[in-house]
C-alpha cells in the first residue's frame, strides 16, 4: 500500500513539476498573437459569436490570470467556441509566451 502511494505522489509531482518549469517569454510571443489581436486589439470591439459581447482588452492582466483562463478554455471549463479552439492549438509554452506578452503591455489598452 506505501508503495502504490509513494507512485502515485510521485506521478502527480512529475506531472506538475513540468508545468510549472515552464516561463514565458514574451520576445516569443511575437509570433503567436495574431489571433488574438483581432479582437482583443480593439478598443470597444463587441463580437458576435455565438452571442454580442464586450470583448476584454487582455494588455496590462496578470500573466496568470491569463494563463488560467487560457488553460480553462483548452479543457472545456470556460466555454466559448472560438477562445476553446483558439486555446486547444497552444501549447503550455505558447500560452506561457502569450500571457507573457500581454501582462507587460500597457493596461490602458484594457479601456
């Protein structure tokens, strides 16, 4: 009985050590913005899908509020077809990067 405790603490420290060794770098966000400038780029910018609402300006969160809600979207716990589809095709490096980039962005861009 230890032992299967002592593999199963150990299973799930490996699982979030690796998730907590990785660091943004918002230099290499660079390149993985441009979906998300379309509409939280744009001051006022209301979308229409799959209803109209206030879309946030992210510059200026906190990188881990980002991270967290990016990781919400790519496991279905906050639901929203487009940001869902947009976050399943980062990895944790990518939303690392992104939630880099945008914490150090001016937070008047979120008016």
């Amino acid at each position: 009985m230890k032992k299967l405790l002592a593999v199963l603490v150990l299973a799930a420290t490996a699982g979030s050590a690796g998730a907590a060794d990785v660091v943004g770098n918002p230099k290499a966000a660079q390149s993985k913005i441009e979906m998300c400038i379309g509409c939280h780029g744009i001051p006022g910018y209301k979308a229409s899908f799959p209803e109209v609402y206030q879309v946030p300006m992210i510059g200026g969160q906190s990188a881990k509020y980002i991270e967290a809600a990016l990781h919400a979207y790519k496991k279905g716990d906050r639901k929203h077809p487009s940001m869902r589809g947009i976050a399943t095709s980062l990895s944790d490096q990518d939303i690392a990067d992104v939630a880099a980039y945008y914490s150090q962005q001016n937070a008047q861009s979120r008016k």
